[in-house]
C-alpha cells in the first residue's frame, strides 16, 4: 500500500494567505490540487493583505519558495521573519 503524503499545513497556509494558487501550492507541497482545496476549506484558510504585502518582499520570497536547509527550517517552525 502506498505511502499516504503529509501536507505542510504552515507553509500551505502561509502561501495561500500570499496569494499562492492552489495548483502552486499543490505542486510544491506534492500533493493533488483537490487535496489542497479540501484542506483550505476545512482549515478555512483565507488570503490576507499581511500575507500579501510578505509576498512582496524578498523574506516573503524565501518563506514561499525555501531553496536552502535554513529557508526550510524557519518555514516549518512557521516563522515569519529571519
């Protein structure tokens, strides 16, 4: 039986709440687009001009897209700033 695969639940609502589509975060999080949508709706995520004005910026750019083992860390902590 195949491995079921967990979904950052932090960092999938910080990239929503930046204004990350669904498919986007999907993708990243390597999950259906479906599963994602159902996780929002039952977590009742919402997109925020907080999180988007982060987005915006290069820390909110790094929280988003983690390319380094320290961008990674402080996304699971569910850290915002560096």
């Amino acid at each position: 039986m195949p491995q079921r695969r967990r979904i950052d639940r932090a960092a999938a609502a910080a990239a929503f709440a930046a204004g990350a589509s669904l498919g986007a975060i999907a993708r990243q999080q390597n999950v259906s687009r479906q599963a994602v949508a159902a996780l929002a709706k039952v977590e009742g995520w919402e997109r925020t001009a907080e999180g988007a004005a982060l987005a915006a910026t290069a820390t909110g750019q790094r929280l988003l897209n983690p390319t380094t083992y320290a961008d990674r860390k402080l996304v699971a902590e569910g850290r915002r700033d560096f």
